[in-house]
C-alpha cells in the first residue's frame, strides 16, 4: 500500500530554511523599534494655577488628574483608596472640589 504521507518535491535544506524563517521573524516582530502612541500629558498640556481658578466649583477626577500631572487611573486609585490629596464628593460620579485642587497647587 502506497504512503498518503505529505512530502517535498525537493529536499528541504533546513539551514536555509531556518535563515529564511529567523528573518521572518524579526521582520514581523518589530513592534519594540515602532514608538507607540504616546498618551502622556506633554507639560505644555497641564493648565496653570489661573486656569485651575477659571474652573468650574468641581471638576471630574480626570480633569483634577491633569492638574496633579498623575494619571487618571492613578487618581481614580487614590479616591477609592480615601487617600485623595483633594476633597472628593460622590453623588454617583466622583467630583473634586476646584477650591480644594487650588489650596493643593498652591501649596506646591
């Protein structure tokens, strides 16, 4: 009985193979020379102390976050944790206090 097995037309060179294979690889796995997308606040970004006064009575963690110049889950960490630097009101969405972040920045 004849053998249904798979095989090559032509002998394999199997260090070719692997050269070809390895290239393949590094050309495929690039993503750590590609500079991802940069989501950090650049420093021009953060608003300054007159702006944080222009701010309405309260603000969103997020935006409280900016301010800091921490992250917003960084901040979110530290309101669920009570350990906020700033008064935070919770009427289902967490607020933070504007006069609160201005004593806060000013005291920096």
């Amino acid at each position: 009985m004849e053998s249904t097995a798979w095989t090559s037309a032509r002998p394999v060179d199997w260090g070719t193979f692997m050269e070809t294979e390895n290239a393949r690889h590094e050309t495929a796995n690039l993503s750590h020379m590609i500079a991802p997308r940069d989501r950090r606040v650049v420093v021009k970004d953060l608003p300054t102390l007159d702006d944080v006064r222009s701010w309405p009575a309260t603000v969103d963690v997020a935006r409280a976050a900016l301010a800091l110049g921490i992250s917003r889950s960084q901040m979110y960490a530290l309101v669920k944790s009570g350990q906020a630097p700033v008064k935070v009101l919770d009427y289902g969405a967490k607020r933070v206090v504007t006069a609160s972040l201005v004593r806060l920045l000013e005291a920096a």
